[in-house]
C-alpha cells in the first residue's frame, strides 16, 4: 500500500505525527490547514481511525473512499492533497506532472470470502489449493462438488451448486495483487496476465461489484449461497486464506 503526498500535505501530515508523539505541543487549532485525500477503500478503516486521533488537536484530515483509481487521479489533478493506493503511477494511467512522493502506510493481505452451505449447514473449514483458486476464477471448475475441490477437501459432501466467482467492477489493488499472484504462480498454464480491471467473460456467471464492502456485501447476502469473492474486510461470511 503506497500513500502519496504533495510537499504541503508531507509537511502538515509530519507535524501532526510529532505532535501526537510528545516532540512538539500542538499549535492553536486556527494555526492549522485541513487537508483533504482519499483512495483506496481498503484503507479507508486504518485513515478513519488516524484522522480521529489527531482530530483531538484540531487538526481536520478528511479522507474519501473513492478507489484507488480516483485517487490517483484527483491528486494529479490536484483536488486531492494526497491519496492512497495499491496501484503505482505508470500501471494503469501517467503520473502527475507536479512533484510526488511514496510513503507506505499500510499493509493487508489479500484474502477470499465464501457463502457456502451444505443443506442448511454452513460451511466454515472450506480449503483450497493455489491451484484451485486460480481454475475458479478463471472459469476452469465451475460447480462446488468438482473433484478438484473435492480432493482439497476430503470427508466434505460439497453441493452439486455453481461456484459464483463476484469479483471487483473497478480498478483495484486488490484485484491486481490477485492476478499478479495467479500470474507469477500458475501463469503458464491459466495465461493470467496481471491487471487492476478483472475480465469477466460474457456469459461466465462472473459478478462484478464496486469496492471492497461491494463485494463482500454480495457474498454476505443470505440467498448468496455458492458465492466466493476476493476482499480484505471482516464481513459475515468465511474467509480462507491461500497459500
């Protein structure tokens, strides 16, 4: 996760971080210049939270959870101060013509969310292979009582149902982790090529959803039953992680 700043917002953002740890008191509230940035949706807890700890110095941080995607546009257009994204300049659109900088902020795994039941019993100990993972989202097993699933997971009677893949609708880091991964470990014989825009295929049963609390709203859906979707948020359903 990278975080850009103009040298202002640098400049504010720092003082802030010393004030907060005792290097310097805090100035008179009036003294201070609200800055505005946003980003990734991914990000958005971690800066929520921040912006309310420096809040109590009067100092204002507001931050929109646009994407990644506008984010890096609005700070090159300069209605941001700064913005967070998974995405580096150069990947999906040019860099700003004004100075920037990276800084790291924060850092997540990419994780995968299901909505899986066994008649009435849902399913909480589901495990997937790599390869797996890679075949379901890209179209290669499509019900859940394949026997490549069913080797991942002996003594589960998976259901006879389609396996729904809900991915992102919108450019997302999120989406590129995902498909670099598939790319670097099972490239060769998928031909995943990384993008921040997943492809969804007419006709494969493939959902598309905006934003991370899209999808993992979708999977979370009671009658969503069948769904699996890739996020980084705590929602009501089952995560698995994949190695």
């Amino acid at each position: 996760m990278m975080i850009r700043f103009r040298a202002v917002g640098a400049a504010i953002v720092l003082g802030a971080l010393l004030s907060v740890a005792g290097i310097a008191g805090p100035a008179a509230a009036a003294g201070y210049v609200t800055i505005s940035g946003g980003g990734s949706t991914m990000a958005f807890n971690a800066f929520q939270a921040w912006s309310g700890n420096v809040a109590q110095f009067g100092m204002r941080v507001d931050y929109e959870r646009s994407g990644n995607t506008a984010g890096r546009s609005k700070f090159r257009e300069g209605v941001y101060d700064w913005a967070v994204s998974d995405i580096p300049y150069g990947v999906d659109d040019q860099p700003p013509v004004r100075g920037y900088t990276y800084v790291p902020s924060v850092a997540v795994a990419t994780t995968f969310v299901y909505n899986l039941k066994i008649g009435t019993t849902r399913v909480t100990n589901l495990r997937l292979s790599g390869e797996t993972v890679t075949k379901i989202f890209t179209g290669a097993l499509t019900r859940w009582n394949d026997p490549a699933i069913a080797a991942d997971n002996p003594g589960l009677a998976l259901p006879a149902i389609p396996i729904v893949p809900v991915v992102r609708s919108d450019s997302a880091g999120t989406t590129l982790q995902f498909t670099r991964w598939m790319a670097a470990r099972h490239g060769p014989t998928c031909g995943c090529v990384p993008t921040s825009a997943f492809p969804v295929p007419p006709g494969s049963g493939m959902i598309a959803q905006p934003g991370d609390l899209g999808v993992s709203g979708y999977v979370g859906q009671y009658g969503a039953n069948g769904t699996i979707g890739t996020g980084q948020r705590r929602v009501s359903t089952t995560r698995i992680n994949v190695g």
